[in-house]
C-alpha cells in the first residue's frame, strides 16, 4: 500500500482501525451545502462500468474488487458470493467481486461516526472533474441519488472518517484524442485513501463492509494497535503500465452537468518528457491509466 503523504497534518495523532486505498475508475462525488463546499456531509464513491459509460469509446472492462489480507479476514456473511482467495506474490490474499453492490462501514464507534468528515489537504489535488469539462465539477444528481445508472458498476457511501490522496502522478497533458494534447499541464493524486479513525468498534473482531443484512465481510487488525488494509480496485485487468495516452477519463463524462460534445472531450497524454515513471502507483500496473475524479452533487 502507498505511504501516508509526508504532509498530511497530525498524521502521528490519528489511529486508524481500518485503512481502504481506492485505485482506478473511481468517482467522488461530495454532498454539502452550496455555502461551504469543503465541508461535505457525505461522500459518494462511484466505481465506473467503463463499457457502459462510454459505450462508443470502446474502453477496456473494469473490474470492480475488494482486496485484503488474508490475516484481516474475520467472517463473512452468508450470502456472500463472489469472494475467494488466492496466493499473489507469495501473500494470501481475498478478493470480493463488487459489481453491482451498494457497500457501507458499520461497527464503527458511536462517537467516530459523529465526527465531521475530514478532507486532507492532498485530496484537494485528485483530478477535478472541472479539469474534463472545462467548466464545473458539478455530477448530475441521478449518479448517486438513483445510483444504479448503466455507468456506475458499485458504490460506496462515506459520512465519517478522513480523506487523502497518494502517488502523486507524473504531469500529464489533457487534449482531445484527434487534436493532440494542449500546453496546459497536471499532476494529480492516483490514489484516495480512506481513514476511518476509531480506537474502539462495537465488535471486538473488527469493522464490517456490507452490502446488505446478509452480504458483507468482517475485517480487522492482526494484533491490537495495528491497521487492517483494504484495497478498493476498479482497474483494466488488461492494462499494461507506464500509459502514453490514457482514455479511460471518457468514463466521466456521463455523469457531468455540465455536457461536453463527443469530439471536445478531453483525454490525458503522459508528459514524454519527464523521464522515467517513478512514481505511479506500485498497487499494480495499469493504474497510471486510471486516476480517480472528485466532483460535487448538483
């Protein structure tokens, strides 16, 4: 898993029980009142189908994935389908097919659930949907209030904890597929990472990822003081690494407000100048062509 930023401020007095990274076609889109919109009351994460998204675009299938240690597992519930282990470079690791789920966090402490959500300075830096469109960050409000659109593979509802970003990328040019990238360069967080600060869970065992009274999976630390890691994956299982030119960022445009014609939308083109990749994320390859966008409920 990518390491806490350096910058993150009073990283030494937050005790997270449980740690998710989300990497890939991942979409957050925050809830808040239009008078202070750096403080939302909710968060929703939207892992794009990126075949349905963009269905004339041609885009590799995504899968979405939950990944954890093996020695986190607690229990799962039983009608829990589509989870399994297996053995990958050596850890044992379990994988959750996501598709289609609705998940939140429950046995959580009472008085951590209450706690406003924070945003960590770095998550400000994840790629804006305002940067595609060229306009607004604003998502059509049926993306999360309707959810279940052709678009949207499995979502994921966060009202407490904290949020931040890793991995910064490498900069990347936004332009359109036929005219080439533009002059103006970014760089973006690849990887939002999830806290969910609590020194004690209703059950000692750990946190619950539900799907529903009956669909969900018990994780927690191998020993007292530790962090169980997940993963949250929504990546191109035939992606390669090391991307020139990413069009995987076409799966967004549905859910804007703002609409952007088919042949003005943005894709993002690696700057070749800047050497080597150093700094994509090590979670797996592929993922340089996936970053996540953050937005806002219109």
């Amino acid at each position: 898993m990518p390491e806490t930023p350096e910058n993150t401020p009073a990283n030494a007095q937050h005790k997270p029980t449980l740690t998710i990274d989300f990497v890939g076609l991942c979409a957050f889109v925050a809830h808040c009142d239009p008078d202070k919109p750096d403080k939302p009351d909710k968060v929703t994460v939207l892992l794009m189908d990126a075949e349905k998204a963009a269905p004339k675009d041609g885009l590799c299938r995504h899968d979405p994935v939950l990944v954890f240690d093996k020695s986190s597992f607690r229990g799962a519930g039983p009608d829990t389908d589509h989870f399994s282990f297996t053995s990958l470079n050596g850890k044992d690791i379990g994988i959750w097919n996501l598709r289609g789920t609705d998940l939140w966090l429950e046995l959580a402490d009472p008085d951590t659930t209450t706690t406003p959500l924070e945003l960590d300075c770095s998550y400000h830096q994840v790629l804006g949907l305002e940067t595609l469109t060229g306009k607004s960050n604003k998502v059509n409000r049926r993306w999360v209030d309707g959810w279940r659109v052709p678009g949207a593979a499995a979502r994921l509802t966060i009202e407490h904890g904290r949020l931040e970003a890793n991995t910064l990328s490498d900069p990347w040019f936004p332009g359109t597929a036929a005219r080439g990238p533009s002059r103006m360069s970014v760089q973006f967080h690849q990887v939002v990472r999830w806290l969910i600060d609590a020194d004690a869970v209703l059950e000692a065992d750990g946190l619950r990822l539900s799907a529903s009274a009956t669909e969900w999976i018990l994780l927690g630390p191998q020993e007292a003081g530790e962090t169980a890691k997940v993963l949250i994956s929504n990546l191109c299982p035939l992606s390669t690494g090391n991307t020139l030119v990413s069009e995987d960022v076409l799966a967004y445009y549905d859910m804007a407000f703002d609409k952007v014609a088919s042949n003005n939308r943005l894709v993002l083109y690696r700057n070749q100048n800047a050497g080597p990749v150093t700094q994509g994320s090590n979670t797996r390859p592929g993922s340089d062509a996936c970053p996540p966008v953050k937005g806002v409920s219109s």
